[in-house]
C-alpha cells in the first residue's frame, strides 16, 4: 500500500467529502474534483493524508478508512513552524505541496519523499525585495526533490518559466468546468435604471476591490446606477466603511460565500461580471474568470499581467488600467453605453474558452503522477517542454 500527503492552504476537507458523498452542493468549484481524486487513490490502494493550513482549530479527522484530514490551526498566512513540524512527522511515500510557502518547500526539500508542487500563483511585484523573493522561489522550485511544478493555466507556468524556473519540470493544470459557454445564450444589452454586476473572490485590497467601490462612487457622479454583489470573504467591514463614505452602500452588496451554482446563476443574469485584481495580486488565471467567460457576461479586467495574454480590449473584455478606478470607471462606462460592443463581448466568448483549453486535468495529474510518477506518458505529454522536444 503507498500513501502521499497533499498540503493546501486552507479548506475543511474532511466537510468536503461529507458534501460529495451526501449530493449537496460545493462551497468551491473544485472540491467535487478533490473528494474525486481521494476516491480514485483510495481505490487504487493508496494511504492518503490532506493537510490544511488555515483553520479554525488544530484537529485530526477520519471521515473514510485510509482518508484522514489534519486541520493545523494556523490563524493567518505568517504563522511559523505548524509546517515544517507537520512534514517532519510525515510518513507518507510521496508529498504534493499545493501551496507556495517558503517554510513548506524548504520541509519538504529536507525529506526524502518523492515531491511536486501546484500553484495558482504569480510574482509580480516590482522592487529589491521581490526580486530576491523570486530568486528564493525558483531556487526552491528548481531543486531536485520537486519532481514536477504545475500552476493554474498557461500564462501562470509561462510566467514561472520566464522568471527562472525549469521548463522541464513544469505543467500547466486546469479543472473540469460544470459550465462553458455553451450553458448560455449570447447577450444584448438592455437598457435599465440601474445595472447589475457581480464579482466573486477574496474582499481584499489586492483583489481591487477599493477600486471598485470608488468607481461605482464615480459612475454615480456621472449619472450611471451600477449595483455590485460580491461574494466571497474579507475585509468587509472596512470596504462596506468606504462604501458608506463615499455614499454609494445602497450599490454593493456583500452576500458571503455561495455555492458555485450559485455564483454562475449571478453571473448569467447580471449585466456585468468584474475581475479587478491589482498587478502585483499574486494569482495565476482564477477559477471566476472561468466561470465569467461560461456565463457569457460581458467582463470588465484589469490588465493584470496573466489577465493579459488572455483577456484583450474591445475583443473579448473591457480592459482597464489596474489600480486605477477612474480607468475602470471608464471601461464600464464605454461597455453599458455601446450595445454593439456589449454584444461583441458576450458573442466572442466560446472563442476565449477554447484559447483557454489544454492544461493537464487537475485530478488526473496528480493521479498519475501519484500511481505512475514522473515519467507517466500522460504527464510527459502536457509538460511545457513537450512542444520543444
């Protein structure tokens, strides 16, 4: 029998696999494909271990046989020693570290199990000190004990490829999407009082969201009723606080998490989905711009740097400067006042899904390397080098 340990940030998997086996719906679009993958290995007779970072509390679940979920009680990201004491202790054969913390990398480095690392991630903040942190990580990243480096999507392993690591070890990951563009009819702009838009994520700075509470302050000063609901967790009080001085809390609404079906039933029936994130967010392509695109809802973005070689203004978003609420303000404007480009947006988005297409399945991936190891054909065949050889 082997065993391997996947260590994610945060998530209370052990609630995820009740959900999966008792049919209700997903907090996250991923996690049918997590309670999946624990199936497949479990199945094939593997020993399997899910660490999560960020908890409410220290405990040890057991929610299926050879499944047991360690929650380690971390309150925020900077806390100290929970991961490397958790590695040390850990006695499986093979560790997939899915989060890029530098005390994780360095554990896992010290052991001997066979490794890879999943990231969502990019760098890019500008100055000295992120550049020595991007040495860090790639010097991390291209040591030998990590077999493979996967992030999510193209323009996020294209991106770690160019600040340094390996090329030969990396591959580019996705998930099954419930929804794509098919799940949706092309739309037109309707004239209203007051528009609907919608944003999924973390409330955070990093995600743009005071650019966005100041840009619906100033549409409003221009005579254009835009409604915001946000989903997801954060720092809500301090942006419902802007909100109110700025006026304009009767136009956001912060709905907390909802279930994936949910955030695409918003997405289909607002005017407008919003992907604001700042350019130094450390993300890789997100999950919502997925679900964005599948809904067929005009996107406004910034351009963030892995926004960029995707999402293009005037062709299949309304692209805005990050950072910048005025430019964002600009770019929602032109769209609710254009209904030839409005319409443009939504008719172009199968053709943004099918650019999107061809990173290695999230759950198969690790499957496969898990069972098989590097040298898996179906692994060697999605690697970024693959094209070159």
């Amino acid at each position: 029998m082997g065993s391997v340990s996947i260590y994610f940030f945060a998530g209370d998997f052990a609630d995820v696999l009740r959900r999966h086996e008792e049919g209700r719906q997903q907090i996250y679009q991923t996690h049918n494909e997590v309670a999946r993958l624990v199936h497949e290995l479990l199945a094939a007779d593997y020993r399997v271990n899910f660490y999560s970072f960020i908890t409410p509390e220290r405990r040890v679940e057991q929610p299926l046989g050879r499944f047991r979920f360690i929650s380690l009680g971390a309150k925020d990201f900077s806390v100290k020693s929970l991961l490397d004491a958790a590695v040390a202790a850990d006695d499986a054969d093979a560790i997939v570290a899915h989060f890029p913390n530098m005390e994780l990398l360095r554990a896992v480095i010290a052991t001997k199990m066979r490794s890879m690392a999943v990231l969502a991630n990019s760098y890019n903040r500008d100055g000295l000190r992120s550049i020595f942190g991007k040495r860090r990580v790639v010097s991390l990243l291209n040591n030998p004990r990590f077999e493979l480096v996967a992030n999510h999507c193209m323009p996020a392993t294209e991106h770690l490829a160019r600040i340094g690591v390996k090329r030969d070890k990396l591959i580019a990951w996705d998930i099954s999407h419930p929804f794509d563009p098919t799940s949706a009819d092309p739309k037109k702009l309707a004239s209203r009082q007051r528009f609907e838009t919608v944003y999924a994520g973390s409330i955070i700075e990093g995600k743009g969201i005071i650019e966005l509470i100041r840009a619906l302050a100033l549409l409003r000063e221009q005579g254009i009723e835009l409604h915001c609901s946000l989903a997801g967790l954060g720092e809500i009080d301090a942006m419902q606080a802007l909100a109110a001085s700025l006026g304009v809390s009767d136009l956001v609404s912060f709905v907390g998490l909802v279930g994936n079906n949910e955030v695409f039933r918003m997405m289909a029936a607002a005017d407008l989905v919003v992907v604001p994130s700042r350019s130094e967010y450390a993300e890789g392509f997100p999950l919502t711009m997925f679900e964005a695109i599948a809904s067929r809802t005009p996107i406004v973005c910034s351009d963030h740097p892995m926004f960029r070689p995707v999402m293009f203004d005037g062709r299949n978003a309304s692209v805005f400067r990050a950072g910048d609420y005025r430019a964002f303000a600009a770019a929602i404007q032109r769209t609710l006042a254009n209904p030839m480009l409005y319409a443009a947006l939504s008719a172009n988005a199968p053709l943004t899904w099918a650019a999107l297409q061809g990173p290695a399945d999230w759950r198969t991936m690790i499957f496969k390397w898990v069972v098989e190891g590097r040298s898996s054909p179906w692994i060697r065949e999605r690697m970024l080098c693959h094209e070159e050889i």
